[in-house]
C-alpha cells in the first residue's frame, strides 16, 4: 500500500525571537525539518507534502533541495485544516503519515510501527507519558484501556489534566478516511482552530480500533517551540550519535564532550579526544587519532593520520601516516599526500604537498605545489597574493627551504634546491643549487640603544 508522508510545517515559532521560521533553525548543522525530511525517507514513501505558513517562504526558498512538495496554508486555522491543504494530492488509496516539522529527534523504527498498524486497517497515533504533561493533548481512554478520544489542554477539565499520556499529534491511517473525518471537523474550542486529534473521537465513533504506539522516551517526541528546547534536542541529538560511533568501535574520550553537525564515518580502532566538532561530512580512516578542541569540515583523512590538539581542517584531502599541529590551520583545497608533517601553527591553503613532504613550524603555504621530499623550515611563507591576483609557487622534489623565506609568487624552486634562511626569493632557484637573497649585513660600531630619560 503506497505512503504518503504530510509534516506539518506552518508553525511561526514566536518563543523563538528569530527571524528563521521555526523549522529553519538548526540542529546538529542541519534544519529541524531537514531532520524530520530525511526520516521520512528512510520510509521509501511515494511522495512528501510539507505544508508551510503564510509569510514562512523562506522555508522553501531555503530548502529547495528536499524531494518534496510544498503546499501552503495561508491561514493558521489549526492542525487539521494544515492536513486540508495537502490532502488533494493524495491518493484514495494510499496511507497518510502525520509528522511535524519541529519534531526532529523521532526513530525511523517508531514511526514504522504506525505505518504498519495503518496498513493493518487501523488508526495509529503515537503517545507519550510525560514527566510534565502541561501543554500537550491528553489521552482519554475508557474502562477497558481503549482509546477514545483526546482532549487538548485549553479544553480539559482538572481531573483529564492529571492524566501524564499525552497525544505527539503524530498519526497514520488510510487517506480516505482521513478526507471524510476532516470534512466533519469543527473548530467549537477554546482555541477556535480545527485540531486534527478530533479525528480519533470520529475514528472511535465508527468503530475503528486506534491503536495508540507508545514512543521510546520523552526525547523521541519533544517538539522544538523556544532555544531551551533546542538546545534539549541538541544534547539529545549529541548522546544519540555518540552511542552509535562507540557501538560501531570508536573510542571516544569523553562521549558528552564531541559534537557532529552533519555525517561522520569512521574507520577502525579510531580515537577522539574531547570538544571535537565534525561539520559537513567528514571520513576517518582506520586507526585515525584526534586530539583535542580539532574542528574538521568536509575532509577524508587517511589511515593511521594524527591530528593534534586545537587544529582546524576545512575542505582538504588528508592521506595516510600525516602528522598535523597541534595548532595547524587546512583550508579549503589542499591535499596533503601520505607521510607529509603540517605542524605547529601552519597554515596551508589551496595547496599540495607531496609525500613526506615537511613544514613543522609557524609557516603559511598558498597556492603552493609542493614535490616530494620537501623541507619547509620555520617561518617560511609564500606571498602569492599581490592585493588583486592570486599567483602560483612550485616547489620541486627534495628541495629544502632555509627558516624565515619568502617566496614571492609566481616563483618556482627546483628539485634539489637549496634556499638559504632568511632569503627572499622573487625570481626562480634553479635546481641542485643554493640560492641565497639577503641584504648586505653591515656593524655600526659605537652605536649605543636608545635609554629612557
């Protein structure tokens, strides 16, 4: 039977005091609706409707990407006149998966279990019992523990307020039903909205069994309304994914203490140290060790490399055996072959190295191509930026460049080359040969330093 996921996404998010819709602000470097999207997909369902607010264009505009189909509620008239809007789209036939877009942290596995008692000829609706149930819908069930009906909080009495099930507002059943019992809804509450949960009475009513799927924990439905709760989530979202790196063989320092904003993939026997922070997507090879306070976006680092405490690595291809900082800085575009050191504060941009190729100390390398072999001494720096252009330095195999160089691109060393320290090297040094630039050292004698008065 084919499925149709519907997420609710028009919410405004006032508590946010944001400018971003409320499913726009991130979590763990994605969307909270980013996160509901790419649940549903792991479903396979035929299609998915997100259903967004009047004034919230910015969501589309800024997820155009999603595979789905926008549909827009003009009006906020409540929850079940936002399923309204996306119904027509849906076939007769299919099931209709009910999710939220601030409800980010739900398990696939969880929501497979409504689609299943869907299929089965059944309302499904996932509950909760919550330490605090304040706010939410409460379920209502009668003496022989069948679910009957829910009621929201605005609209309960006393005694249905100290009932801790609560409705997630999450729910499955076939769409043909949905589009009956929806055409009945009225909006007689306090609220004066057409609540979707009023669906299970009328579902009740007819004889239809609901069954009511309990979830995992508190966490797994939390909806995101204000920045307590987003952080809530991140913790949650953080707890959640490093079990899953110590389950699959990670050694993790401290597991409170790493945060990944995107896809970590890791080899075997990997180590991370604590207040690390992978971006984008990020691939560690077997037996990678990263120290602590590194950031790394977007990279693939080799097997057996080691990463030293608080460098950054941003968009590059690390290979094997590397030894990078502690204190180092991999921009955008550089590759550092197999066996090649980047050390203490150095910095590579756009740039490659070759294998066992060094530059241990307080260096700056861009726009640069490195050979094999290459020693880069400390301080030495390539000047490829004249305030417009950007100009390239190539560096041959074997050569060794003397501490405190310039480079001053376009400028080519030879393989083999030797470059005295302290040179500024603005034409090329051929290879096999030293090449030495230094202004002439004189002595000044009886030169005194100046002294305070």
């Amino acid at each position: 039977m084919p499925l149709s996921v519907v997420i609710l996404a028009a919410g405004q998010g006032k508590r946010m005091h944001s400018d971003l819709p409320k499913v726009l602000q991130p979590l763990g470097g994605r969307t909270l609706l980013e996160h509901v999207v790419d649940t549903a997909t792991r479903l396979n369902p035929a299609s998915i409707h997100v259903v967004y607010g009047h004034g919230g264009e910015q969501v589309p505009d800024a997820l155009k990407h999603l595979p789905v189909r926008w549909v827009l509620q003009a009006e906020q008239l409540g929850t079940g006149h936002a399923l309204m809007q996306a119904l027509p789209a849906v076939a007769e036939d299919d099931i209709v998966l009910v999710l939220y877009g601030d409800v980010p942290l739900v398990r696939t596995s969880t929501l497979q279990k409504l689609v299943d008692s869907a299929a089965r000829g059944e309302l499904a609706v996932l509950t909760a019992r919550l330490t605090d149930p304040g706010g939410y819908g409460r379920v209502l069930r009668d003496t022989e523990a069948q679910v009957q009906s829910i009621v929201e909080h605005k609209d309960a009495n006393t005694e249905q307020r100290r009932i801790d099930e609560i409705n997630t507002g999450l729910m499955a059943c076939k769409a043909a039903w949905l589009r009956r019992w929806l055409a009945n809804l009225g909006n007689h509450n306090a609220q004066k909205e057409y609540y979707l949960p009023d669906v299970i009475a009328m579902a009740v009513a007819e004889g239809l069994l609901v069954d009511a799927i309990a979830a995992s924990g508190e966490s797994e439905v939390a909806g995101v309304n204000d920045r307590q709760q987003l952080a809530a989530a991140e913790t949650t979202l953080r707890q959640r994914i490093a079990a899953a790196l110590m389950y699959q063989g990670v050694t993790l320092r401290d597991p409170a203490r790493i945060d990944v904003r995107g896809q970590l993939n890791c080899g075997r026997d990997v180590c991370i140290d604590i207040n690390c922070i992978f971006e984008g997507t990020v691939s560690l090879g077997n037996r990678v060790g990263i120290g602590p306070n590194v950031v790394i976006r977007d990279c693939e680092i080799g097997d057996d490399t080691q990463v030293f405490a608080n460098s950054v690595l941003d968009g590059a291809q690390i290979g094997a055996r590397v030894r990078i900082g502690p204190f180092a800085r991999i921009r955008p575009e550089s590759q550092l072959a197999d066996e090649t050191h980047v050390g203490n504060f150095v910095e590579v941009k756009k740039s490659r190295l070759g294998r066992g190729s060094k530059a241990n100390h307080l260096s700056y390398l861009g726009d640069t191509e490195v050979g094999r072999e290459v020693n880069i001494g400390a301080g030495t720096i390539t000047c490829n930026y004249d305030g417009v252009n950007k100009y390239p330095t190539v560096i041959g195999d074997g050569a060794f460049i003397g501490s405190n160089t310039s480079l001053v691109a376009p400028v080519t060393v030879g393989p083999g080359a030797t470059i005295g320290a302290g040179s500024v090297i603005t034409k090329e040094a051929p290879a096999d040969a030293l090449s030495v630039a230094r202004a002439e050292q004189k002595t000044v004698a009886g030169w005194k330093r100046p002294r305070k008065k």
